[in-house]
C-alpha cells in the first residue's frame, strides 16, 4: 500500500517517524513538498533530511484563488506514483477541496484521503464566530498580534468557512487523525462519525531517547550540579512567551540567588530577551545554549536541569523533557499538553500569563527534592505508556487499514 503524505517541509521531528512506517512490511511512504518555504511550517524550525528513508518529490506552489498555497503538477505526481491513500494538512485540504479535477482523479482512481491535524485552532461548528472573536484566537500566531478586524468581513469569512469544513470533513476525507482527544467533540460537531477520527497523539521517535538516554549515563554531565537551573526548549519567538521565564528567574533570585534558566533554542527575540534579562538584573542567571536537536546533547542539557518550563505555546518538547524523566510546568499550549502533563502528577499549570503564579509552581518543585524525583518518574511513565512513537504509528496504521480495508499488522 502505497501513501503519500503533503507536507510544508520536513521537519526533524516528522522524519523519523516517517520513516518507521516505510519500514513496516506492506507500506511504502512517499513525502511532497514544497520547492521553496512559504509559510507552511513554522518560522525558524528545524529541517533535515537526517533520517528519511523514503522518497521525497519536491513541487513547485502557487497562490490559490483562496489565498494559500497548493502544488503545481500535483496530479502528475499521482499519475506517476499511483498511491492508494494521501495524507495532507492545512491549508493543502483546501486545495482538494476546491480542485474540481483533483477530485475527480481522487473519485475515479479510488485514492483516499486522510486529514492529519491537531485540531489546532478549529473551531465547533456552532461556535465558530465565538471562538474566532476570543483574544486567544485573534492573537493566536507567532508574534502575538491581531491578524483579522471583528467586522462584516469576518462573519462571512468563518461562515463560509465552517461550512467549507463541514464539506471537507463529511464529503471528501475519509478519515481525520488528530494529535488532541478533544477531536472527537471538535470534528464530531461538523457532523463526522467517531469511528472516522483517530486520535495518535503527538511524539517524536521516543525509542532513539531513550536510547540516547543510555548513552547519556556513560558521560560526564554537561553542567556542573545545581538543583535549582530550569530549562526551557523551543524557538524564540513570541508566541513561546519566554520573556515569562525570565520574569519569574527575577522573582525567585532573592530566595534561589543560584537559580539558572536554560534557554535552548533560537530565534529572531533572542536581542529582545537578553535585552530583558539585562534589564531585570538577572543577566548572570540566564544561559542561551542556541539550537540543540540531536537526542544525547539535548538529554544532557535536561539531566543537568530539575524541571522543564513551558510559558507559551509549545511542541514536542513536553515530550522529550518527560522521556528524560523531567517534571513539567506549563500553561495552555496547542492541547497536546493535556494528554501529556497531569497536573500535580507530573507537574503544574500555572494561570495563564499569570508570572507570579509561573515562579510559585517553580519554587514548590525546586525546593522539594522528593516531589521533583516523583513528578519526574511519574513523567516518564506517561511516555511509556502512553504518549510514545508506538501509539503515533498504531493509530495511522489503523487509520490506513479503515480507508483502505486492508488489514496490514505492526508490531513492535
């Protein structure tokens, strides 16, 4: 069976576990993308072709009536490869929505087509004007800022919208799968069957950290020893919220005057956070390691660190601090968190923007060693039952088997 997945690059993340599906017996994966970056994926995150072992065909995109991006010669590309299932993603499932001859190829090939989303900022069908209005949703992109007026313009573009969703969901795919259990309740509400929606979670090849993991213990540590350096992870852009780091790092000097922050991860705010830590006076607390992927560097930097702090919005880095056995604090992210974090289990949420609550939950964790050492295992259970590569490659098997009616077997 032969799937061909649509992407906006190839992110270091995705690529592994593409890769383990190309190697299960019956399966060969295909990955298009686009010649050159237009937005798709997200500014400043990580591409490599570390990793892949199956093939990529790179396309060239235009600008759709709409206003996103789809794929020249997109169909050629299906003639030639014949696959049985496409796996595409916003805003590429517009492009089959409104390609009257990509459908008919789609209908008289017999091609399935599954939508792979969060669902990240998709309303319910009833509450679409609501939601959109919300300060979370009109702020909700990577440099916090309004992108739409609340105007006539705006009821017609989330009418026309929702129902273009409910077209898509109901008449052209044959299966979502989604990162968040919420799925279930969000595309449910368009009208779609629950034994339609597979729900994989969201994780990187959790198998290569702990592998790394033991690797790990045969080296030096990174850092010298302090129990008080917390550690956050990701790009530096706006919508991360790390100036909420900083912030707490200026509350907590007086009672932690050892305490540190890790900053891995680059970026364009980057000046305007050293700029900050500067300002506060905790310049010498605060540490930009830069850019970190691969698995046995990153996993020496969280060994070296008590606790992993989210203040924005996040990714797979919940994940990988957990497989390391590290206890979490976050806010509202992209929802992924909520399979992920437990609050009091495994970490805390701390109201949202609220930095006064952000340094309490640090403070509890820092100062308790008994309770970081349970929050930490109880992390790491949760990735080995349940939020692991081998549950993102079950469900996208399955999913694979519903549409296509085969009945193709991974084990593990």
């Amino acid at each position: 069976m032969k799937v061909l997945f649509t992407f906006g690059g190839l992110p270091h993340y995705s690529n592994f576990i593409l890769s383990r599906l190309n190697n299960i017996a019956g399966l060969e994966i295909i990955v298009v993308v686009p010649k050159r970056d237009t937005g798709t994926i997200g500014d400043g995150v990580m591409q490599t072709h570390e990793g892949v072992n199956f093939k990529i065909i790179y396309l060239k995109e235009y600008k759709a009536f709409y206003g996103n991006f789809f794929f020249k010669d997109f169909i050629a590309v299906l003639e030639e490869e014949k696959p049985n299932i496409i796996v595409t993603i916003w805003p590429y499932i517009l492009g089959f929505a409104s390609g009257i001859f990509l459908k008919k190829y789609l209908r008289k090939n017999n091609i399935k087509l599954i939508l792979k989303e969060i669902p990240f900022h998709v309303s319910k069908f009833n509450n679409a004007y609501s939601y959109y209005k919300s300060k979370f949703s009109l702020q909700l992109n990577e440099e916090l800022k309004q992108n739409e007026k609340v105007n006539w313009l705006f009821y017609v573009k989330h009418f026309i919208l929702k129902h273009v969703r409910k077209y898509y969901y109901n008449k052209l795919v044959d299966a979502t799968v989604n990162y968040i259990d919420e799925a279930y309740e969000i595309v449910g509400s368009y009208g779609v069957d629950r034994e339609k929606i597979f729900i994989s979670t969201n994780s990187p090849d959790t198998d290569l950290i702990f592998k790394a993991n033991e690797e790990i213990k045969m080296l030096p540590p990174i850092l010298k020893e302090n129990p008080f350096r917390i550690v956050h992870i990701g790009r530096l852009v706006k919508w991360k919220k790390t100036h909420q780091l900083i912030q707490a790092i200026q509350l907590l000097k007086e009672k932690f005057p050892e305490i540190e922050l890790l900053i891995i991860g680059k970026g364009k705010e980057q000046i305007v956070l050293e700029l900050l830590a500067e300002e506060l006076g905790v310049k010498e607390n605060i540490k930009f390691i830069g850019g970190v992927y691969g698995n046995e560097t990153l996993g020496r930097y969280l060994k070296a660190s008590s606790v992993y702090v989210l203040a924005g919005m996040g990714g797979l880095s919940i994940n990988q601090a957990m497989a390391f056995g590290k206890p979490i604090i976050c806010s509202t992210a992209d929802g992924t968190e909520k399979r992920l974090v437990k609050d009091k289990f495994n970490g805390f949420y701390f109201k949202d923007d609220d930095v006064n609550d952000l340094a309490e939950k640090i403070k509890t964790i820092i100062s308790n060693n008994e309770l970081k050492k349970l929050m930490g295992e109880n992390s790491l259970s949760i990735i080995k039952e349940d939020v692991n590569v081998h549950k993102v490659i079950k469900e996208y098997v399955a999913a694979f088997n519903y549409v296509s009616g085969n009945s193709i077997a991974y084990k593990h």
